[in-house]
C-alpha cells in the first residue's frame, strides 16, 4: 500500500523545519537578552560601567556582587540600604534561569560564584579561543577592559550581543 502525503503535511513539516533552522540561525548571529527595565538599576549601576543584562550571571553572583558594594572590583559604591535592596532584588529576580541565561551558565559548576561575566565557560568559549579579547582587539575596538562588552557589542546594553 503506498503512502500519500497531502499539502497540509508537507506545509507544516516545512513550518517547523523553518522555525528549528531559524532559531539556530538566530542563536548564531549572536545574543540577545532581556535588558535591564528598573530605572533605579539603570541610573546606579550605568553610572559608573556598562548596564549588564540580569540573565548573564546567576543570582547567586548578582546577590554577592551588591552585597559587596563597598569593594565593587576595587571601587567603593556603596548605596543606601533600600537602594542597595531594590538593586539586589530586581537584579536576583531577573536573573534568567529557565531560558537562554540558563543555556550559557549549563556548564558552571553550581558551587561556583562568578564574580565577572567573563569568568563564565561559555564567554571563554565564545571569545578566548578566537582571540576577541587580545591585547590588540580591545585596543582596536576601543575596549577598556575584558567585560566592556559594548566597545564591540553596540547594543550590548540593550541585551543585544551580535557577533559584529
């Protein structure tokens, strides 16, 4: 008995081959990620260094990193008390555990507590080994540091992390 495929098989097989090459595709051009949307975070935090997305750490990491303000990478930034919280809280309960956040921190150890984005597996994988964070192209890109993630990535803030 021979087999008969109707056009209504074949539209949605060709649907979803569309939606699984697309979202690969996607996942390649680069990263994009929900940006920070509290006004207190954004005008403490981009005072001083790029407004990081909440979903590139965990919020184990984010909880360490505000409860340690008055050393905040050799810096003292320390906040009132309510200010300090509604930074913690916001940025713990945006820390992204379920979606892309969670797929580029599948390699953390969970006993470990990064304090820097580039610390993270993934972020080693994506620009060591191509040599992205060299001497000569943070300088070319006009990067002051590792983790100055907009001097390459243009909406970095805005949680967009193409690979230009």
């Amino acid at each position: 008995m021979g087999r008969y495929v109707n056009s209504g098989t074949i539209a949605v097989v060709a649907a979803l081959s569309g939606v699984a090459f697309g979202a690969q595709s996607l996942m390649a051009d680069g990263l994009s990620l929900t940006p920070v949307r509290e006004k207190t975070v954004a005008k403490e935090c981009a005072a001083c260094h790029m407004l990081y997305p909440p979903a590139l750490l965990p919020a184990r990491s984010w909880s360490s990193i505000v409860a340690n303000l008055n050393n905040h990478f050799g810096e003292n930034a320390s906040l009132d008390d309510a200010t300090t919280k509604a930074i913690a809280d916001y940025l713990v309960a945006n820390a992204d555990t379920g979606g892309i956040g969670a797929k580029l921190l599948r390699d953390l150890n969970p006993e470990v507590t990064p304090a820097r984005i580039t610390d993270l597996p993934w972020w080693k994988r994506k620009h060591e080994k191509r040599n992205r964070v060299g001497p000569a192209a943070l300088a070319e890109n006009g990067a002051k540091f590792k983790g100055d993630c907009k001097a390459c990535h243009k909406g970095a803030e805005q949680g967009s992390f193409d690979d230009d």
